[in-house]
C-alpha cells in the first residue's frame, strides 16, 4: 500500500517543477578595419577575422560593470557598453552596444548585441 501512495507523490512532485531556462542566445558582435566577428556564447568565446584560424577561449564569469559586461581570458578580452546608436560602417544596421575587443595585446572596436 506504501508503494502505491508513493508513485502517485513522486509523479505529483515532478510535475510541479519548473523545467530548466531555454540557454541564452549567443552575444554577437562585428567590426571593420580590419573585419572581425566575435561569438560569445555558454561555452566559449570566439574571434573571426578572414583569412585568420578563430581564436577561441572557455567563456568565463561575467563581470557586471556600470555601462555594460567584461569578459577577460587569457587570450580576449571584450568590454561591451550599452550605448545604442553604434554603427558598423558598412551597413544600416544600428546596434545596441559598443564593443571593444582586445586579443593577444592588439584592439580592435566594433558594435554588438544583434
């Protein structure tokens, strides 16, 4: 009779927990003279340039700052300011953050966040 009781409180427990957050879309970010890509997702952070292989590092802990996140590796660093208005150059397209990247010493500027 236990055992009957049992299963029915198991099954209720489970149905009553909220199923784990969707993961968050990766964070993208671009820049011109010289073109770059940035991906910042769960796992990793890479950095694109043409004709160039990715560098890629594990993504670390965030760090919350006043205008926007910072993220440091080894290897990259990205300062994102939220500052809509930033153009990347090339296009119409307007985003919502400033994006400075730094990888192994040499900075590079562009726009993110779409």
């Amino acid at each position: 009779m236990k055992r009957l009781l049992a299963i029915p409180l198991t099954v209720l427990a489970t149905g009553c927990l909220t199923p784990p957050p969707p993961p968050a879309a990766p964070y993208r970010a671009v820049g011109t003279e010289p073109f770059w890509n940035l991906l910042i997702d769960e796992r990793d952070i890479t950095f694109i340039q043409p004709d160039a292989q990715p560098i890629r590092q594990p993504t670390p802990k965030v760090i919350v700052g006043i205008a926007g996140e910072i993220y440091q590796t080894p290897r990259i660093g990205v300062n994102i300011v939220h500052a809509p208005g930033c153009s990347d150059g090339m296009s119409d397209r307007v985003y919502p953050d400033k994006v400075q990247v730094t990888v192994d010493g040499r900075q590079f500027n562009g726009c993110g966040g779409l």
